[in-house]
C-alpha cells in the first residue's frame, strides 16, 4: 500500500511557519505539530510526566512540566538534555506513525519541525518546504512578540541554521514576506502540484 507524499514544513523564528501551516490546514491537509505533541506530552496528565518526574525530580507537577525548573536542570548539560530526548523522542515518533496511520487515505500530509535541520530530521521525508522573509521583516516580527529582546532574538538565531542555507537546502521555498494573499497562493499552488502527482483521494 502506497503512503501519502510527506511534505516537512521548517523555517528560522518568525518567518511565519505558523501562519502557513494553518493555510495548509485550511487546504484541508493533515499537519503533525511536533511542538504540539511535545506540549500534550508533558502537559497536564501527560504521558511523559512519571518518565520525567523519575528523571528529573521536582521539574514536574498538576499543570504538567515545569518548564523553568525542567529548563534549568538541561540547560548547559549535554548528559542530561540527551537523558530528556531519550524520553520525548521516542513518544513523539509513535504519535507521528500514529498520525500517518489515520490519514494513509491522504494525497499529502505535513510534518510542521521547527528544528528539521537543526537536529538533521528529514530522513522520512519527500520533500522539505521552508517559509522565509528578509532579515528586516523577520526582525520587526520577532522583536514585536511579548518579552522579546535583541539580546534574546540574536541568541535564538545563533542556534539555528541561517535562513540562506535552509533555502538552500530545501525542495520548496514559500516567501511570507509578502501579502498574505500571495503567500496563500504560492501555498495552494504548491499543495495543487502535489496533489496532481500523487492523487490518493480517500475512498
């Protein structure tokens, strides 16, 4: 049995990976948030919590992780940040092939990873779209969110892979740094092209 063409979604902070991924949706294909799992995972009764706990004493309670104590215990320790993967990914990959399962009736489906290059997933994909806007209009975006710093905006794209590169290295290249309405068209476009070279309608 044939499987539905996988289509990974990434893109640097604040280049509008969100505001595509609900476009997709909206083009009614499947989107597997993998920060969203991770949420559910260790929110409030979430799986995770006893794993976590047992590892990590203290950094969890009634609301779920406890993100600043869970954040400072990891934070700078490769051994133990390795420890936390250890127990997240693997839950994450089951909800992932859990996804893939209930929409194998799909044309195309999408894997929203924030972190696609960062961490070198993509190995399970046909192709990898990146969302990217200029550097100023990325800023401006970024800068406007609650609590945000230039400090903090520079150290959060030290870790990331550049923009240039990650349009480089990908399939598709989907530019939000123009109206919304023309980043909606390219989107569907593409979605339109896909869907005609891998036509698996639901029965």
């Amino acid at each position: 049995m044939s499987r539905p063409y996988v289509l990974g979604l990434t893109g640097s902070i604040g280049m509008g990976k969100s505001a595509v991924a609900m476009m997709l949706r909206e083009l009614g294909v499947p989107v597997f948030d993998a920060d969203a799992a991770v949420h559910h995972l260790q929110g409030p009764g979430g799986d995770l919590l006893p794993a976590i706990e047992a590892a990590f004493p203290g950094t969890t309670g009634p609301q779920g992780v406890k993100r600043q104590e869970l954040g400072a215990k990891v934070f700078g320790d490769a051994a133990a940040l390795a420890q936390l993967e250890a127990i997240v990914h693997p839950a994450v990959a089951r909800m992932r092939e859990a996804f893939m399962i209930e929409h194998m009736g799909e044309a195309i489906v999408v894997f929203d990873i924030p972190l696609l290059y960062e961490k070198g997933h993509g190995s399970d994909l046909d192709a990898v779209m990146v969302v990217s806007a200029p550097a100023l209009v990325q800023r401006e975006r970024v800068l406007a969110r609650p609590g945000m710093t230039a400090e903090k905006f520079a150290h959060i794209l030290s870790l990331q892979v550049p923009d240039a590169e990650k349009r480089a290295r990908a399939d598709h290249v989907i530019d939000t740094g123009v109206t919304l309405a023309q980043t909606k068209a390219q989107v569907a476009r593409l979605v339109a092209q896909i869907r005609e070279k891998n036509p698996r309608a639901k029965p």
